[in-house]
C-alpha cells in the first residue's frame, strides 16, 4: 500500500513539472464527463413533473377534443416536452397546429405558472 502510494504522488509530481499534453487532454475530457455525470444524477433543483400539467387541466378538458388530449398527454410526458413546447408556442405565440387557439391559451397559461421550474 505504501508502494502505491509513492507511485502515485511521484506520478503527480512528474506530472505536475512536465506537463504531458495527450495526458493533460484525457485527465480533462474524463474531468468534465465525470462531472457531467454527477451532476446529472445529483440534481437538487426544484424541478417540475410533467404530468402536473395534465392535472391542472384535467378540469377543463371538456373542451378539447379526443386529438388534443392525446397532443397533451404526449406533450406531458416528459419535462423536455414542455420545455420545448413553451420555449416555440407560448413565448413565441407561434400557432400550434392541433390544438385549438383557446385551448392552446389555456395550455400555455398553465405552463407559465410553473415556467420558473423548466
């Protein structure tokens, strides 16, 4: 065990005196995958559930028809959906091709109640 060790800080000095550039270029792109990696997977931040968004709109689903709801519901499935789906239809007022005008205002204005959680 003793042995590794003075391996590997002798590594470190050797490294640290003369920098290799292949190494330096590897050491860094596995630095940032690994980081990468964790922070994708040790996410704290309050994040929103896609599918409270159904929720939220299950009471006015009346008025909209059988293909909007499947529209919602895909849309809904995942929280890129709806990042997507707000960032080219609501904030852009750009015009959905399946969902109704009111209908597609009553979507947008659920969203924009939780856009700070996208």
């Amino acid at each position: 065990m003793k042995n590794l060790l003075i391996l590997i800080v002798a590594a470190a000095l050797f490294l640290h005196f003369y920098p290799q550039s292949e190494v330096t270029k590897f050491y860094n792109e596995k630095k940032a995958m690994l980081l990468d990696g964790f922070a994708e997977y040790t996410d704290t931040s309050v994040s929103l559930k896609a599918d409270k968004i159904y929720t939220d709109l299950e009471s006015k689903l009346a008025s909209f028809s059988s293909e909007e709801i499947t529209q919602l519901k895909d849309l809904t499935s995942s929280k890129d959906n709806v990042k997507v789906f707000y960032g080219t239809y609501c904030q852009n007022t750009k015009r959905h091709a399946i969902f109704h005008p009111e209908n597609q205002k009553k979507v947008c204005a659920t969203i924009s109640h939780y856009s700070n959680f996208l």
